[in-house]
C-alpha cells in the first residue's frame, strides 16, 4: 500500500495537471446524465396523481437541495483537512466550493419557492427544509465574505477553514432546531419532496439528475481548482511551463 | 407539444423552476473559466514582472 | 491606557513563579491564567463604565422601537415579546462583541497571550466568560424590564432571567469565535452579523420558546435543558476555536 499516490493529491502541479485531464471525464458524462434525466422526468414520468404536472419541479429542486449540502460539507472535510495537515490544496479545494455551491442553494431556494406557489398557495414557507437552506445561503455568503475581507490568502484560507469547520458542527444543531421550532407552530402541510414509494418511471430520472448533477459538480470544482491552486503558487518553477501551454 | 408547455397549467412554475436551474450551471460554467482564465493571467503577468527584474 | 499592558504580562509572569513554588502541574498554570485574564478583563471594563451600559441601552431601545412600530396594545406586545426580547438581545449581544478583542489585539496583549506559552484555549473561556459577565448578565437582569413593557405577566420574569442569562452564554461563545476570525479586518460590524446570526438561531429558537412557555405560565424546562446544552456544547468547542482563529489573525 503506497501513500505516495495520496501525497501526490497534495502536490500543486500534479493536481494542476490532473485536473485539467479529468474535467472532461466529469463533464460529458454529466452532461449525458442530465440530458437523459430531463427527457425521463419531463417526458417520460407519468404525472403525479396528487401534484399533476408540477411535481416535475423536483427534477430541478432536488438535486439543488443535494448540491447545497453535498457541496458544503465537501467544503468543509477540505478546509479541515488544509488547516491540520497545512495542504494548501486542500484550501484550494474549499475555495473553489463555495461559489458552487451558494449559486446551487440559492437556485434550490427560487424552486422551492416555486414549487410552493401552486402546491400550498404561497411563495414562501418557513418549513424546516426551506428555512433550513436559506441559513445555509447565509453560511456560505459568510464563508465568502471572510474570505474576502482578508488580503491574505493564506490566513484567508485558515481562517475561513476555521469558520466551515463551525458552521458544520452546527449545521445539523440548526436543522434540529428549525425543524423543533417548525413542529410547534401548526405546520402546514409539509411538502413532501418524495413519496416513499416513488415508482421507477419516476425515481430512475431523479437518480440520474442528482447523479449528473454531482459530476456536473465536480467537472466545475475541477476547472476551479487549476485557478485556486495557481494563485496559491506565486514562485514556484512549474508554473511556467505550466502557464505557457 | 403545447400540451407538453403547458405542463398541465403549472407551466408558469415549472418553466421557470427549470430555467433559473440552468441558468445557474450556465453561470457556473461561465464563472469557473472566467476564474481560471483570470488566475492565468495573473500567473503570466507575475512570471513576466520577474523575468524582468532577474 | 499603555498601562493596561504592563500589569498583565506581569502578573502572567508572576503565575508561574507561584505556581512553581506550590508544586502544582500546568493545568494550575492555565486555571492561573485564565483567572488573570478574567479579573484583567473586569477590572479595565470598569473603568470605562460607560461602553458597559451600551449594549444595554441600545437593548432597551431596540425593545422600545416595538410599541411604536407596531402598536401600544399590551395584549398584542404580549404576542410579540419573545420575539422582540430575544432579536435585542442578539442584537445587543452583537454589538458588545466588538470590544471582546479589539482592544487587547490592538496594544499586543492578545499576542502576548498567544507567546506566552498558557493555553490560549483557556485564556479565551476566560475572556468569554468575562463578556458574559459583562454583558449576557446585565442583559439577563434588563430583561424583565424590557418585558414588562411589552405587557409581559410578572409570574414569567424569573425564567426569562434565567432563559437570557443561559442563552446569552452561548451567544458570548459563539461570538467569540466570529470575534476571533473577524480580527483585524477593518469595519467588520457586518460581517461579524453575518457570521454570527446564523450560527446563534438555535439559541433563539429555543430561548423565545422557553419565554413564551413562561409566559403562558407553562413548564419551560425542555427548552431551557436544550439551551443549556447549547451553552456546555459552546464551552467544549468556542473557546478552542476562539484559540485557533487568534492564532491564525495574530499570524
């Protein structure tokens, strides 16, 4: 068992490279995966005898619901990891997250709003999951404004490491919490995202959704990344044949 | 077709549910080369400013 | 005020020689510290009395902003004075944390604190614990005043002293950690909001319950039980976290 396979994730010109080859890896097939989860739950899934036609939205909210988390916690582990094995890739990593994933919770707030309009009669509701995501937007905003108060990178990196650490200790606090608070106040009917038993004309497009959207994810973390970890390499010697291709 | 746009009377939900969606990757997709884009041009710009001093 | 320096760093360097000579281990050297800094925090927050009654004032005004705005009616304050009493004192508290470290990261004591080899773990617990002193407390005890203006019933006044006054410890130590981060960035009011705000909901959430629980007369204990666990889960992590972004500022 070779570490050196790990320690070579560290190493800025190897994930520079490596990253560059793999984004299309990610891409295409995200790509694919997409496309065919629209045509399967815009076309092929049968209307829900509840929601009719709208539930159709779920193909979008879904996997934005999935992206603002997924996104955050990878954020997270990352910046974690940077700050106790000092890996500047690893803040690079962090970095490039969270762009990604404020843009995907704050499409993922609009569709539920939309969502909500024509299934409870209003834009807004303050149920757990929506209110919920809407404290994770503010997470992120408060990860980016940080990031950008300080000049410097490095402590910008630290510090901001520090604070996704914090915000995911209490992200499942606020959850709790939100979803306590939500249960004492005559909850309207709670929207519920997926019947428990979805039939697979339904399912199998919602799958493939959130499954592209995720290598979509990646494809965007890696293109991201190249940047992060160049502006982290003032001096070094690779960058020049690096940056000359 | 127009039975498909109209989405069974909830096309002025779902439509937009799904272009806000996608403008959202678009504006990722963008974004991200935008980002790559501007570090390289950093990148060169320091080698540059180095050359010429050494 | 280049005294306030001096006297720290020499009662720091005092605490070993003392601690030294009772045979005790480190643990007494950080216990010592911690003390130090804590009665070092009080002692020049006296001296300025008037920045202390700020946040509580402001408290007050906020609280004060509420029959004007919405209407004089006691019956409907009643309905809102959770609410009310609890966005205040986040607001309050919010404000207060401004001077949690400026002052002392700005004549160097917060490095010397750093340097000086006691755990800065501890010595930040100590400065939290002071600005509750300070501030969660005073804010504890303004709270029944502010609520009877909002036609709170009299039985609900000691569990709302008591919901602030344990409410108000985790919002000291959460914001000790936004405090800690924010350091040396220049106008940081909003951002230290912004980071603050989301992270203390719980402590809203579970703080207006428990005072509309006393209000209504009703048993407030499960909501008061989660807050104190905000507040033990706040004392285990904030103060390390607190340690590790001074650190990283100071760098």
């Amino acid at each position: 068992m070779t570490w050196t396979w790990f320690h070579r994730l560290g190493s800025p010109p190897y994930i520079y490279a490596l990253a560059a080859r793999l984004t299309p890896w990610f891409a295409w097939p995200a790509a694919l995966l997409i496309l065919a989860g629209l045509w399967g739950g815009l076309v092929l899934a049968p209307p829900d005898y509840q929601q009719g036609e709208g539930f159709r939205i779920i193909y979008v909210h879904a996997p934005s619901g999935w992206m603002s988390m997924m996104v955050y916690t990878t954020m997270a582990i990352s910046a974690a990891i940077g700050l106790v094995w000092r890996i500047k890739v690893a803040h690079a990593v962090a970095a490039s997250c969270a762009p990604i994933g404020a843009s995907f919770t704050f499409a993922g707030l609009v569709t539920g709003a939309l969502w909500g309009q024509p299934m409870w009669g209003t834009y807004w509701e303050w149920d757990p999951r929506l209110t919920s995501e809407l404290i994770l937007l503010f997470l992120y905003l408060g990860y980016m404004g940080l990031r950008a108060a300080i000049e410097d990178t490095q402590r910008a990196d630290r510090a901001s490491a520090v604070l996704a650490v914090v915000g995911v200790v209490n992200v499942p606090i606020i959850h709790y919490s939100v979803t306590w608070w939500n249960s004492l106040h005559q909850a309207p009917s709670v929207m519920r995202l997926a019947r428990p038993n979805m039939p697979p004309a339904m399912l199998t497009p919602l799958l493939l959704m959130l499954l592209g959207f995720t290598l979509f994810f990646a494809a965007v973390l890696l293109v991201r990344l190249r940047g992060e970890v160049l502006n982290r390499e003032r001096t070094a010697s690779w960058i020049r044949e690096a940056v000359s291709t | 077709m127009s039975d498909f746009l109209a989405m069974g009377g909830y096309a002025a939900f779902v439509w937009p549910a799904y272009a806000v969606t996608f403008a959202v990757v678009a504006l990722n997709v963008v974004w991200a080369r935008r980002a790559l884009a501007r570090a390289l041009a950093e990148a060169r710009r320091r080698l540059a400013t180095r050359g010429e001093q050494s | 005020m280049s005294a306030s320096g001096a006297p720290a760093a020499d009662a720091l360097a005092g605490a070993p020689a003392r601690a030294f000579s009772a045979g005790s281990p480190a643990a007494a050297h950080a216990l010592d510290a911690a003390r130090l800094a804590l009665l070092r925090d009080l002692r020049l927050a006296f001296r300025k009395r008037g920045q202390l009654v700020q946040p509580l004032a402001f408290f007050v005004l906020v609280t004060m902003l509420f029959p004007l705005a919405v209407s004089p009616e006691l019956a409907r304050l009643r309905e809102l004075a959770p609410g009310v009493l609890w966005v205040a004192a986040l607001l309050a508290s919010l404000l207060a944390l401004e001077f949690l470290f400026r002052d002392d990261a700005y004549d160097g004591t917060l490095e010397q604190y750093a340097l000086s080899g006691r755990s800065l773990t501890g010595l930040m617990f100590a400065k939290t614990a002071a600005h509750w002193l300070l501030t969660g407390l005073p804010l504890a005890l303004m709270a029944p005043l502010a609520g009877l203006s909002l036609g709170v019933p009299p039985p609900a006044i000691p569990g709302i002293i008591v919901a602030v006054a344990v409410g108000s410890v985790a919002l000291s130590l959460i914001g000790s950690v936004g405090a800690a981060l924010t350091l040396g960035i220049k106008r940081s009011g909003a951002l230290l909001s912004l980071l603050t705000l989301p992270l203390s909901l719980p402590v809203l959430i579970f703080g207006a319950r428990a005072t509309q629980l006393a209000i209504n007369g009703a048993p407030l204990l499960a909501p008061l039980e989660l807050l104190g666990a905000l507040a033990v889960l706040g004392v285990t992590l904030a103060p390390l976290a607190a340690a590790a972004a001074v650190r990283i500022s100071l760098e």
